[in-house]
C-alpha cells in the first residue's frame, strides 16, 4: 500500500471521526488534521512524509533539515531564506540546533538544542551498547561510512577506545559521527555527572 493510499484511508477516518462527533471544537481539529493530509498531499509532500515517518520509526537521532560545516554558513543560510523551517533542526559543526523562526516579526535564529544528547543518554540507560564494528582510527570508520550508498540510519560503531553513533540523515544525505561521551560533558556542564 502507497503512502498515497495511507493518506486517504486516514482522510475517510478522519472524516468519519467528524460526521459522529457533536464538537464543534472537535470537528475543528479534524478539519486541521484533514487539511494537513490534503496539504501533503496536494503540494507534492507525500515522499518526504514518507522519508519522515521512515525515520522517526528508525529510533534514530532526530531529523535535521540541513547541515553546515560552520556557524557563518548556518547564518547565512537563515538570513537568505524567505520562509526558514521554524521549529526544525539543523547540524552546525555537527552539532544540534533548533530554528526559530516568527514570520510576523520576522525573527530569526539558531539555538543549540540538547536532542542529540538526550538521545543518547536514552541508548545509554543500560550501558554503553555494543558497537556493531570497530576500527583503529577516524580514517578508517570514516571510509567504512562512506562508502555505504545507503547506510542505516544509526550504527553504533567504536574508534579506538571510543564509542560513536554513525548517523545518517537520508533526507539531506548528510553523514555523522557522535561520541558518546557527549553524555558525560553534558553532565559535566549540568553539574549532575562526574
């Protein structure tokens, strides 16, 4: 079945919910969700809605909408863009942050967002997971991830002694390597680790 399909089979529910449902304040909200479907739909969304749901049913870091090498390439990226993704995530220097974005002020900007540590702190609840491969050095993990045309979107992998999230974000084709110890510096900086 299509994602195509999917969509109107939740519209016919959706709309079933309406015609029973005695709320105004109720048939509203189906309407607002009904109107998101058609809006996927009907600007030619429905690929990527179906990449979005693919990812977040991977368990993988969170989506990221574009990545940059640098903060100055970040910020410029947001100042030239006439509708920037508010409330998305972007990597700067492989890093999270969020955009804030208010279009009747016209404010813009980037936050670091803590997501990826949380996510990881989550892997980590039960112990450091095992790495699924390991290698010596960077060079070599980075030419393994590489070198997959489409790797999974997270792996658990260890460089040395250290272990690392391989992240791929499908969506952008953008390849990431985490430590985990991203978890022990943001308990550091909190105050609550060693």
């Amino acid at each position: 079945m299509t994602i195509l399909d999917r969509i109107l089979q939740a519209q016919e529910l959706l709309g079933k919910s309406h015609d029973s449902s005695p709320s105004s304040e109720e048939k509203e909200l189906l309407d607002l969700a009904i109107d998101a479907l058609w809006f996927i739909w009907r600007d030619g969304l429905s690929d990527q809605f179906e990449d979005y749901r693919k990812d977040i049913q991977s368990d993988a870091p969170a989506r990221v909408v574009a990545a940059f090498d640098t903060r100055e390439d970040a910020d410029a990226w947001l100042a030239a863009n006439p509708r920037p993704p508010g409330s998305a995530y972007v990597l700067v220097a492989d890093e999270y942050h969020i955009v804030v974005y208010f279009r009747d002020r016209n404010y813009r900007a980037l936050i670091p967002h803590p997501t990826l540590e949380f996510h990881l702190e989550e892997m980590m609840r039960d112990g450091l997971p095992p790495a699924a491969v390991v290698f010596n050095t960077r060079g070599e993990a980075d030419a393994w991830f590489n070198g997959q045309a489409e790797p999974p979107a997270q792996t658990v992998i260890q460089i040395g002694g250290e272990r690392y999230l391989a992240v791929y974000y499908r969506n952008i084709n953008h390849r990431a390597l985490f430590p985990f110890s991203l978890v022990k510096r943001k308990k550091e900086k909190e105050g609550t680790g060693p």
